[in-house]
C-alpha cells in the first residue's frame, strides 16, 4: 500500500493522547502526528467529551483535517479505517480488539495483562476465524537494550540461555490513588486483585529471548505477593486522598511486591517482580544468564566468560556501563534514529514500534508480536492471581499455539546484525 494508513483511536488517556500529562510526553497520538509519514489519524474514541475535543484540537494543530469523533467504539468499526490503535484500560482491550478483528480491521493493542483465560482463548480463535492481523505494541521489546541484549543473544554472544529476570519496578502510588480524580483504571485493580497484573514489558523481551512460542513454551508459573501497605500509607500521609469521603477507608487487595517465577519447556527459568505501591526508582531489570556470559540492563553491563573479569574481585561499580563497547550489535533502527524521533515517545521505542507496525501492515507481512504471544505474555495475570489465590501453588500455562510452537519461526522486524568476530 502506498498511501497513509487511516488510524482509528480508541482511548484517549494519558497513553493514547497524554491527556493531562505535565511532563513532556505526547502519548501515541502526539507520536503518529508528529513523525509518521505512515499514517493518518481519521477517527478518535473515548467514553469523555473533553478528551475528544483535546485530541481532536491537537490533531487539527498539527495540519489534519477534523476527525470523526464518537464516544462509542462500534462506530469506529464502519468509519472506513485501515486499522485502530487501543489504549483503553485494561478490561477493555479484548473486547475492543474481538469487534476490530471480526471487522477484518487490523489491531494494535496496548499492553496490560488480563483477569481472564477464555478472553486469551477469544482473542486466539477470533484471529485464527478472522485471519486479521493484531499487534500486540510491547514497546520495551523494541528499546535500545532490549534490541542490544537480544543481539547478542541471537549472535551467541552469551552462549545458551538458563535463566532470566526481569522487573515491572514503578511507583505508581500518585497514579493510582490520582484515579478518584481522572478515572484511571489502576485505581480499582489494586483495590479489585492481587496478582502479577504488568508484566509485560520485562517479560515480551525476555520471551523473545527464549523464543517462547517458537521452539519453546512457558509451562508453569507460581506466584508469591507481600502484604498490601504502600497505598494505604501513602493514602493516609496525603491530605488530597485521606478523607474518609475521598480514599481514607479505601481497602487495597493488591500486594506491594508480587513475585513470580516461570518455568520454561525447554529448562530456562524466569523471575520477575512487580513493585509499584511503595517508594522507589524506576526499574526494569532486564538479565540474561548463559554459558558465554551476563547481561544486566541496571547495571548497564555485559560480562564474558572470557578471562576480561575476574569474577571475585571486580568491583560491581568497575561493571557500569560496559554495554557502550557492544553498540556495532545494534539494528538499524537505533543507528539511524534521530533526537526528534527519539523525543516522541519513552527514548524512541514508541517511534520504532509504530514504524514496524505500520511497515508490516503496508507491506503485508507478519506481525513480530503477534496473538500467540499477547495471549501467552497477559495471561500471567491471570495465573499469578489463581497461584497467590491458592497459597503459591503451581499453575500450568495453556498452549495457546495449539501445538505450532514446535514449529513457528521467531519473526524479527528489527535488523540484528550478524557479527563475526
Ligand atoms: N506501553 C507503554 O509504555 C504504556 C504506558 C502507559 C500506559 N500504557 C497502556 O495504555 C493503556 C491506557 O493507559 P492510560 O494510562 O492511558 O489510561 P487512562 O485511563 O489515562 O486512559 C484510558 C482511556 O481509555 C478510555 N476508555 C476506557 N474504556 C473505554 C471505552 N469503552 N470506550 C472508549 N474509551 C474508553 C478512558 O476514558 C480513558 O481516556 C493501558 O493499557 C496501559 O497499560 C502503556
């Protein structure tokens, strides 16, 4: 296809719009405006007028014609569109993105996880039914270190993987609490659910290191969550919130540090954690253990079993920022992105992820996060929430490939070099 893309946008909160956001960010819709020579946004949908009219007004700022507007998103199904972009709250994404695929519209999803296994069972068959493509937009899966970690596991660098960890490390008490305000979701999850309830951004790039659902599988997880303390302090320190009428007797169901380890078939493990309700810095800890070596995304390093580190006397602050001898490992996207790509969005993940969804969409190709990995990366939700419901216990995972995992191909849109050294 040579023309732009028509774009529908349904969600139009801080991610979809940056609405009410102070600090600099222009969500997805300030993203495709600015930098796409893609795509067009023709229709935008949220259940607020006053988030309609402010994206509406940005876009005709920014030399587009007024969009069609509705707070319904069914409308946006017959609005002649090439495909939608959704960033709604959570509980809405399977059922918005279940209307756009049966209207052979091609979908975007945002990340989140899910309550619900038979929703990831829907969105599977209505994709297998429908032959509509879905993206599912794990943005971390195309930043700089993740694009570098996973080079040098694609090169061999770090020899065969055994283990991974990863991070969902944010304080996000404001956001939350701020719900009673701004009607953002997270408020009601915490009070609603105690489970591992983000886990995507570490976990989409540790899966496509492992090539979980081509060549390997998640089978079971168990997880473990802390007492729930962090928002009711938070809460009752805060004169905004604390009122009995405003958030003083709020319960809160969700633990403060959730914990959860994967077992992989083909023998890796992974960690991850969840750490949002009590003070702390934003983290997501990507690490890869192999044979041939270590990768840590906190510590920015890369450690070789190669005799350059010796491994009892190194000073953990002698390990920062070796990553920096690693960049001829980086794809294209990051070699050639500029200071205003990179500004539009979460230091230029945002713009790569759109790029290649675009790209696949126009040039009909597969998309690199497809259904079977969306619906293998949220229902970790869903499990954790039965393993702490059940004091830890083990869950099984469902094979939501139906047994194609044995022979799908990892799709890599991002041009990893392939270095001989
Ligand atoms: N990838 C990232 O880096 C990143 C960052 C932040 C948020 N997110 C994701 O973006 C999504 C939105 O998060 P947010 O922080 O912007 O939330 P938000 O509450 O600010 O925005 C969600 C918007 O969806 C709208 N909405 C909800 N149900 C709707 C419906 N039935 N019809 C039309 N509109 C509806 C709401 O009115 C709201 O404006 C979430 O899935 C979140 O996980 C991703």
């Amino acid at each position: 296809m040579d023309r732009k893309l028509k774009i529908g946008f349904i969600g139009l909160g801080q991610r979809g719009a940056a609405y009410g956001m102070t600090d600099g960010s222009i969500g997805l819709l300030g993203n495709v405006l600015k930098n796409s020579d893609d795509a067009i946004v023709t229709v935008i949908c949220d259940k607020y007028q006053e988030r309609l009219d402010a994206a509406a007004k940005k876009i005709v700022e920014h030399g587009y014609d007024m969009p069609m507007q509705t707070q319904n998103y069914k409308d946006v199904m017959n609005a002649g569109i090439d495909a939608i972009i959704i960033s709604t709250s959570w509980d809405m994404h399977v059922k918005v993105a279940l209307e756009g695929m049966k209207a052979g519209i091609p979908v975007a999803m945002e990340v989140g996880g899910t309550h619900s296994i038979e929703d990831c069972w829907k969105l599977v068959d209505c994709y297998e039914e429908t032959g509509t493509p879905i993206f599912f937009m794990e943005n971390c899966c195309y930043n700089k270190d993740e694009a570098l970690v996973t080079s040098l596991v694609r090169n061999g660098v770090l020899g065969e993987l055994a283990y991974c960890q990863g991070y969902y490390c944010h304080d996000l008490r404001e956001e939350i609490a701020g719900g009673i305000d701004t009607h953002h979701y997270r408020l009601k999850e915490y009070m609603e659910h105690n489970c591992e309830n983000y886990p995507t951004h570490e976990l989409g790039p540790i899966a496509k290191l492992l090539n979980i659902t081509s060549g390997n599988r998640f089978t079971k997880l168990v997880s473990m969550a802390s007492k729930a303390v962090g928002m009711k302090s938070y809460i009752a320190k805060n004169p905004k919130y604390s009122a009995p009428e405003r958030l003083g007797n709020a319960e809160f169901k969700q633990g403060d540090v959730v914990t959860t380890m994967i077992q992989c078939e083909n023998g890796e493990t992974v960690f991850l954690k969840l750490d949002t309700t009590l003070p702390r810095l934003y983290e997501r800890g990507l690490t890869a253990s192999g044979t041939e070596g270590f990768y840590c995304q906190t510590t920015r390093a890369v450690i070789l079993d190669d005799g350059t580190v010796d491994h009892e006397m190194t000073s953990y602050k002698d390990m920062f920022h070796t990553q920096d001898n690693y960049d001829r490992y980086l794809p294209d996207d990051w070699r050639t992105i500029t200071p205003e790509q990179i500004k539009a969005g979460h230091g230029g993940m945002d713009y790569i992820m759109l790029k290649h969804f675009f790209r696949c969409l126009k040039g009909n190709k597969p998309m690199p996060i497809d259904v079977y990995d969306a619906v293998t990366w949220m229902c970790v939700t869903a499990l954790s929430e039965q393993s702490i419901a059940q004091g830890c216990m083990p869950v099984e995972f469902p094979d939501f490939t139906r047994g194609k995992y044995k022979t799908r191909k990892t799709v890599d849109t991002m041009d990893y070099p392939v270095i001989k050294e």
